[in-house]
C-alpha cells in the first residue's frame, strides 16, 4: 500500500492460504492457546481486523470469522480502541489503491 502499487493477486492467494491454515487450527478450544485470551489473540486480532476494515470477506474461513467475533466480545473495550484507527487505516487503503481488498 506505501509504494503505492495494484493488489497483487498473488499475495492476496498467500494471504488466503495462511487464512486457511488459522481456520483448520481454530476450533477446539475457543482462542487460540486455549479458553482464555493470550497476548497470542490480541496479535492475531490486530490482522484480523485490519482486513475487516479494508473489506476482505473473513466468512470464507468459518472458524477464523467466529474467532474473531469471540475476540471482538471478550476484548475490553475493543470497538472503543480500535474503530477510529480502523476508519483511518480504511480511509487511507481507499485512497492509495482506490479500493478496498
């Protein structure tokens, strides 16, 4: 996005591929080292939601989507400390590639 170049496709198919991986390893516990948030979630959840943002469809990876709706729920205070840096971070995708993901 900073050097200002197209979305490359071939990183976008990258991009679904690691999704995927996550989406196969969520599931039997309800985050992802276990049932209580780790500092693993919050990192994880910073990636999720910077896609979300730019408009990538996380419900083709049903477990990851339900992920990080848990997430969403259970992290204090999250829409109040993140939806204004998602906003800029969503305006500012559009602007410099015209679109969203």
């Amino acid at each position: 996005m900073f050097a200002k170049k197209p979305l490359e496709m071939e990183k976008l198919a990258r991009l679904g591929t690691g999704l995927g991986l996550l989406d196969g390893f969520l599931g039997e516990t309800k985050f992802s080292a276990g049932n209580n948030l780790t500092l693993a979630d919050f990192s994880i959840v910073t990636t999720l939601s910077a896609l979300d943002a730019v408009g990538y469809n996380l419900d083709r990876f049903p477990r990851v989507a339900e992920y990080y709706g848990e997430c969403r729920r259970e992290m204090k205070d999250y829409d109040a400390v993140n939806s204004k840096g998602l906003r800029l971070f969503r305006d500012t995708v559009k602007a410099t590639l015209g679109t969203a993901v």
